[in-house]
C-alpha cells in the first residue's frame, strides 16, 4: 500500500526520499538530523503516532525558523489506526493527503508545546489526562491492532474500572488553582481524538489557542447513558463539562502522571502547557 503511493507522487514529479524508523523514537531522530542538514519538508507515512515523532524532532529546533517565516512543511500518507488529526480537515483520508500534496496545498498550523520536569514535548492534536489516558493506555497495550474497534473495547474495560482523579491547574492569568476531581482533561488544537470521538469539537488548529476541556466527576451510569455525545462533540453542554480556550495552562501535580498525546501514552510530570502559533505548515 505505502509503495503505489509514493510511487504516485514520484510519477507526479516530486522528490520523496525514504527513511524509515526501526524503534520508538527514531523518527525524531531522523528528522531532527535532516533539518539541521537543511530539509523543511516532510511526509508522515503511518498515522498520528508518526506525526508525533516528526514534529518533535522539528521542535525545539525549528522555532526560532517558525518566527522567522520559515515553517517547515509537514505532509501525510495517513495508514495508521487512528489519523485523528486529518479528520478536522478531510473524511477521504489518504486520498485527499495526496491530492493535496500534487496541488501543493498547505495551511498553518499551531503546535502545542508541553513543558514537564524531564524537558519539553510538542503535538499538533490532542493531550489528555485521566479516562482518555486510561483507555490509549489500555489500548495500546492490548487493542491497538484492531483499530477503532479496539479503542471502543478500551473505553468499555475503562468504565468497568472508573477512576476520577484530581489534575490541579491554572488557566491563564487565573488566580486560584482549579484543583476539583475530574473524569478527564484534554488540551487540544484540533477535534477529534481516537478516530472519531469528537473530544474538542470547537478547536481550531490555527486559532494560537489551547482548546481546553473538563469533564467533572460523572457516575458510571452517567458516563454510560452519555458515553455516545462523546463522538458527536454534545458533552460539553453536559452540567458537568467545561470548555475553554485558553494561551497558557500551569498545572501543580503531586508527581509524574499518565497523559495521551497523539496517540502515543507517556508518565510525565507537567509544569505547563502554552502554544506556538501557526509554527508549522500543513500539506491538506
């Protein structure tokens, strides 16, 4: 499936040369080399997880270029399990990725950078806390070959087992830490997250704002009989949800916590959240 595809683009005139990862973080690595050697363009080929791997090893480096005007460039051959992120833009998938790649479309997009106690993260979709987290995690350990299917059954073995914690944070220039339990948080720059749960339904990827939403501490029987306006984006308006957009998140977390980001689920210890806008371009 990968070779008609870039052959497609090659036939099409442009130049794709192939680098592929062999463990969890090379792709980082690979990018991070070639932009210091001088590339600004990139094709993911794989879905969100691979996305994420590319724009960390841009990031931090291409920030101060991203100031400057120079953005890189980041395309896509969406063949992974999830491809949130495309779904702000297209339902065609990979289809559309590549008409736009042959019309040389592209639009700015915002990347969210997340400063922890180990260093600094950055993402371009989505970052949860919480029952969100508990399912990725869930997922990817046991599930994740079998696509969306799999994360419905990581939802369902979450609520089984529904846990509703604390997260404190501080939203902007808020002068009191929100330290209320919670069934989850996100902190995302585009809509969807798993595929088709419209976690963050008025986000916009190139608003420079940090889509933030919580949803207070539901039963399980209320998360049951609701569970379905997660994938319309009708939870928040639910009594016990909030939504914001936001420049800047603090948080005060008592040690490392599990967080999903992109697709991927990783311990970390957040100190805070801001956005670097329009740091990035989009081939859609």
């Amino acid at each position: 499936m990968v070779g008609p595809a870039l052959e497609r683009l090659r036939s099409a005139g442009i130049r794709v040369d192939v680098a592929e990862t062999r463990y969890p973080g090379h792709g980082s690595e690979l990018v991070r080399a070639a932009y210091r050697a001088g590339q600004r363009q990139f094709l993911a080929v794989g879905g969100d997880g691979t996305s994420y791997e590319i724009v960390n090893g841009l990031f931090p480096g291409a920030e101060n270029g991203a100031q400057a005007g120079e953005r890189p460039r980041l395309a896509f051959l969406p063949l992974g399990t999830g491809n949130s992120f495309l779904r702000d833009f297209t339902d065609a998938g990979a289809e559309e990725s590549a008409r736009a790649l042959l019309e040389g479309r592209s639009r700015p997009c915002d990347v969210l950078r997340m400063t922890h106690k180990g260093g600094v993260i950055h993402y371009i979709n989505l970052l949860s806390m919480g029952f969100t987290a508990d399912v990725a995690s869930l997922t990817n350990r046991r599930f994740k070959s079998l696509g969306e299917f799999g994360y419905l059954l990581g939802v369902l073995l979450c609520l089984l087992r529904l846990r509703r914690r604390a997260f404190p944070l501080r939203v902007d220039e808020d002068s009191e830490w929100h330290r209320r339990r919670c069934l989850f948080l996100t902190f995302s720059n585009s809509k969807f997250t798993g595929g088709t749960m419209l976690i963050a339904p008025q986000a916009d990827t190139s608003d420079g704002l940090i889509e933030f939403v919580r949803w207070g501490p539901i039963s399980r029987l209320g998360l049951m009989v609701n569970l379905h306006r997660l994938y319309d984006g009708s939870h928040v308006g639910h009594p016990l949800a909030e939504r914001r957009a936001a420049r800047r998140i603090e948080f005060d977390l008592e040690g490392p916590v599990d967080v999903m980001v992109d697709g991927e689920v990783l311990t970390l210890e957040c100190r805070a959240l801001d956005v670097l806008p329009a740091a990035i371009q989009v081939a859609i």
